[in-house]
C-alpha cells in the first residue's frame, strides 16, 4: 500500500508541471475555415431580402422611428425660426425707429441756437409718461372747474335763489289766501249747518217731524237741505189725512211755511203745499248762506296773515338750507382746482427739470 501511495503521488507531480507551464509550444489552436455555401449566399439575395416578413417589420419601424424624429424635429424648428423672426423684425423696428430719431436730432442740431428752451427738444411717442399725461390732465380738469363750473354754480345758482327768494313772498301769500279760503269755507258750511237746524227745528219739527234733525246728518252740506221739501210735504199730506189733532199749531206751522198767507186786506191766500214748502226751503238756504259767507269772510281775513307768516318762514328756511349746500359746493369745487393745480404745478417743475437734464446733454454733445 506505502509503495502504491507513492507511485500515485510521484505521477501526479508531472501532471501538475504540465498543466502550468506558460510556454506551451505544443498547445497551438486550430481554427475551422467556414465556407459558405451557395444556398446560405441565397438567403441574403435582394429578391429573398425583401420579402422576409422579419426585415420587413423591421424596416417599416425604422422608418416610422425616422419619420416621427424628423416631424418632431421640423416642429422645433417652425418655433425657433419663429423666434428668429420676431427677434429680428423687433431689431429691425428698433433700428429703424433709431435712425429716424438721429435724422429728427440732427436736424434740430442743424438749427440750434445758444438759447434753447424746453419745448424745442423733441420727445418721442414712446417716451411720455405718466407725469406728461397727468399734468395735462390735471391742466384740462382745473380749467374747466375753475372756469366753466364753479362761476356757473356760485353766480348762476345765487342769481337763481335769490330771484326764486324774491317771487317766494307772493307764492306763499297766494297759497295762504287758498288755504285761507278752503278753511273759511269749512268752518261757513259748519254755521249754515247749524243754522238751518236750528231754524227748522224750531219752524218745522216740533210740529211736524220730530226727528228732523236726524234727517239732517245725512247732508253734509247746508244748501242740500232742500232735498228735504219732499220729505217735509209728504209728510204733511199724511198727517192731514188722518187728521190734524192740534190746530193752533198747525195754524202756526201753515203760516210759518207760507201755505197760508195773510193778505194786506185781512184775507187768507192758500197755496199748495209744494210750492210753498219749496219757496220756505230756499229763503232758508238763502238767510244759512249769508251767516255762512260772514263767518267765511270772516276766517278769510283771520287766517290769511297767519298762513302767510308761516309759509314765508318755511321759505326763508328753505333758502338758507339752499344757500348753505351752494356755498359749501363751491367751496369743495374751488379746493378741488387748488389740488389741481398744485399736482400741475409739482409736474411742471419736475418736467422742466428733466428737459434742463436733457438740454445740458445736448450742449455736452455739441462741443
């Protein structure tokens, strides 16, 4: 067994030394020439090439890929070349708009003289400002505040109230009389009433009809009663046909109505009872309206210097309110244009100051 060990592990040894040699002049490699054959050459004809469905796929998406990168890319462009364009056609403006400035300058140096003021610089469009636009237009507004309509408020409005103050007394006087006149009629119509009453109650009803003066309610104006003629007759013929009870008084009531009348030879004249009763009704209203047109007159020539008095203070009170908001008005209007005209005058000195800037730079340029 010992002399087997050892046969195996001195054969092992050059075993070892053979496989780590690096020379190796005997381990040369051998290459296998490949031939191509005629039918492999056949595969990669035009007429074979194109019609594989495998190159055509992949043929169809290289040129989708291709077409699709080529549209993005004229898409990009379009926008750049826009970008150009506006770029220049914006350079070009300016350039323009440069040169026609130089010609404006140079013929403004063509005729420059020592004394040169503000308003001979020219100034471009573009170059207005905001301070330009806001003194003109605080320039325009104080002109027409101060010179169109705070005279027009302060004379026009102060001719007017006092014109309408001077015709006011007699406006007031005519709607005193008025109101004079409307409260003289009512309180005329309240005495005929009580008139016509008290005269029929002491003619006619105690006799007659006792509840006249219910009859008299309804009417609301005395020379209406003599709606009541036909009431008073019919009931006269009514009572007559029954029977007159008590004589003396209907003797009384007959001579007071006038359907007996007393001669001047001491006859009696009978009349009927219509005519007369009619007759009585109107002499009544006619005695109601003279005590009522006294009273009217009356109240007329009480009430008119009061009205008058009071609708001539509530004038004079009007006109001071007036006079009080037109004062005010053209004091607020007068402030307005003094504000107006200190921002026009801030303006002005502050665009005078800059053209001097301007104009010692244009004397800088001409030395």
């Amino acid at each position: 067994m010992k002399a087997n060990y050892v046969n195996i592990l001195l054969f092992a040894l050059p075993l070892n030394i053979l496989a780590h040699n690096k020379n190796k002049p005997y381990s040369t490699p051998q290459h296998t020439k490949s031939n191509r054959s005629l039918c492999e050459c056949d595969l990669y004809a035009p007429a074979n090439y194109d019609n594989d469905p495998q190159m055509k796929g992949v043929m169809q998406q290289f040129e989708d890929r291709t077409s699709q990168r080529l549209l993005e890319y004229d898409e990009r462009m379009k926008n750049t070349r826009q970008k150009c364009k506006d770029k220049c056609d914006k350079e070009i403006q300016k350039i323009i708009l440069k040169d026609k400035l130089e010609k404006q300058m140079a013929e403004k140096f063509a005729t420059l003289d020592t004394d040169i003021q503000s308003d001979a610089i020219p100034t471009c469009i573009c170059e207005t400002s905001i301070a330009n636009k806001v003194e003109k237009g605080c320039l325009r507004c104080g002109g027409v505040l101060g010179g169109g309509v705070a005279p027009s408020v302060g004379l026009l409005g102060g001719i007017g109230i006092h014109a309408w103050k001077i015709g006011a007394p007699a406006a007031a006087e005519a709607a005193a009389k008025i109101e004079a006149a409307v409260q003289g009629a009512i309180e005329g119509n309240a005495v005929g009433m009580n008139f016509v009453n008290s005269y029929l109650e002491n003619m006619v009803s105690k006799v007659l009809i006792p509840d006249l003066s219910k009859k008299m309610s309804s009417i609301g104006y005395y020379a209406d009663v003599t709606k009541l003629s036909g009431h008073i007759v019919k009931k006269y013929n009514t009572t007559c046909s029954l029977g007159c009870t008590n004589v003396p008084e209907w003797m009384e009531f007959k001579y007071n109505v006038g359907i007996l009348i007393e001669a001047d030879d001491g006859s009696t004249i009978t009349q009927t009872a219509e005519k007369a009763v009619q007759e009585f009704m109107e002499s009544v209203v006619r005695m109601a309206k003279k005590e009522a047109d006294i009273k009217t007159a009356q109240v007329i020539a009480d009430k008119t210097p009061i009205f008058t008095t009071r609708n001539i203070d509530a004038v004079n009170t009007a006109y001071g309110g007036c006079q009080t908001s037109i004062i005010a008005s053209v004091v607020a209007i007068v402030v307005i244009v003094l504000i107006m005209v200190i921002i026009y005058k801030i303006l002005r000195y502050r665009r005078k100051k800059k053209m001097k800037k301007k104009l010692q730079y244009i004397k800088l340029l001409e030395e």
